[in-house]
C-alpha cells in the first residue's frame, strides 16, 4: 500500500519535472521558430529551472518520507527525480558557469593584434578591457603554429569549419582569414568567428577570435569553442 503523503509528494515532482521539460521547450522553441526575444526565452527557461529544483527538492522529500514508513510509492518518487534532474542539472550548470567565468563575450588568441570581423553584422573591435580578464581565467587561448604552408594551413581550417558545420561567411586565401557563425545546440544563438592564418618561418600561424553576439557574457562558450577547434586542428595536421 502506497503512503499518502509519499504518494502526493511524488506527483507533485512529477507535475514539477513535466512542468520544467514543458517550459524549457518552449523557451527553446519560441527563439529558434518564435521570434521571441532572447531576454524574453530566458526568462522562461529560468522559470524551467526553478520548477526543476522545486521537482528534485519534492521528490527527495518524498524519498524521506518513504524511507520512514517504507510503504511503497518508491518508484513515482523516482521518476519525479529523473524527469526534475535534466532542467535542474542544466540550470545549475549554467549559472556555475557564469559565476565562475568572467563577464566578457569576446575571446581572441592574439589580444594584441586580434583578427577583425569585416563581414558579421556588427564589425566591432576586440575590447582592450577584455584582455587582463582573458589571460587570467583562459590561459590555454594561445596561437598554434603549424609545420604547414599556408596553403596547406588554410585549407585545414576551412575543411574543420564545413566539418563542425559553422555558415562560412567568407574563406578568401587573399585576405589569410576564414570567418565563420557557429551557432549552439540548445537554443541556437549565433557565435561570430574569425580564424587567421600567417606564414611564418617555421610553417603557419593561426590566430582565433570567437565571440556572442548576444548578452554580455559568455560562461566560457567561446573560449571553450577556440581550444576545441584549434586542439582538433592540430591533431587534423600532425596526423
């Protein structure tokens, strides 16, 4: 025989975890079909998160409660936690994230001389304010030198780009830069990307720029974006 107050409290995190996957989807779905505006999606999608937290909290209560008089409903207090944990896990992810990150949006390889935007819809300069915070929260955003000619070193990193399946915006060898938009899987915002490429003594250089186009910060999407591509780059060119 199921415990009524387990019982309740299991539905409860049920409806609680439903209610999240319901309002994460729709925030997804009104940015990237809807034409909602971004602040407008997030504000739902934090909605989500706290109807998840509230879900999992629900649920532990309910797994408290079971344990206590062990009168079944174990199974419905489950499946409260499992479908609370997702939007609940993402939510926490996300705001870890942005505490432990700095607040900037723009990350380059070469924060003296950074590559520049000449065909995204905003063509603005790398923040020179932005360069103290980057060195010391992502010091691992360095250049790569490769033992490649330039051309060699040019097409590497276009054929990367088409592979991750980012919209070229240009690939000119003449201008030695590749610019790129990624966008994220989630809710699908738009990254600009800049990739430059210099011959140098010993073979190529290549020089990264990634940044949001919205919001003030990025919870270090972009500098996660540059060591990804350049690490696989390097593995592409030394294989």
């Amino acid at each position: 025989m199921t415990d009524p107050l387990t019982r309740r409290l299991a539905l409860l995190a049920i409806l609680l975890g439903l209610a999240s996957l319901v309002l994460l989807a729709t925030a997804v779905w009104g940015f990237r079909a809807g034409g909602w505006p971004w602040p407008q999606a997030y504000d739902l999608a934090g909605w989500a998160a706290w109807a998840a937290a509230a879900g999992v909290l629900t649920a532990l209560a309910g797994l408290a409660a079971w344990l206590r008089r062990r009168q079944g409903g174990a199974l419905l207090v489950l499946l409260g936690l499992a479908l609370s944990l997702p939007v609940a896990g993402l939510g926490a992810a996300f705001e870890l994230a942005a505490r432990a990150t700095p607040p900037i949006n723009d990350i380059s390889t070469d924060v003296e001389d950074p590559p520049v935007f000449w065909f995204t819809v905003t063509p603005t300069d790398y923040p020179a304010a932005n360069a103290g915070l980057q060195r010391a929260a992502y010091p691992k955003v360095q250049p790569l030198e490769l033992p490649l000619s330039f051309e060699e070193a040019f097409a590497a990193a276009l054929a990367l780009i088409e592979e991750r399946g980012w919209e070229v915006l240009s690939a000119d060898p003449a201008e030695s830069q590749i610019e790129a938009i990624a966008t994220s899987r989630l809710f699908g915002f738009e990254d600009e990307v800049a990739v430059r490429i210099a011959e140098t003594d010993s073979g190529a250089r290549i020089d990264m720029r990634s940044r949001s186009r919205l919001g003030q910060i990025d919870r270090g999407a972009n500098a996660r974006r540059i060591e990804a591509y350049l690490a696989d780059l390097e593995t592409r060119a030394l294989n």
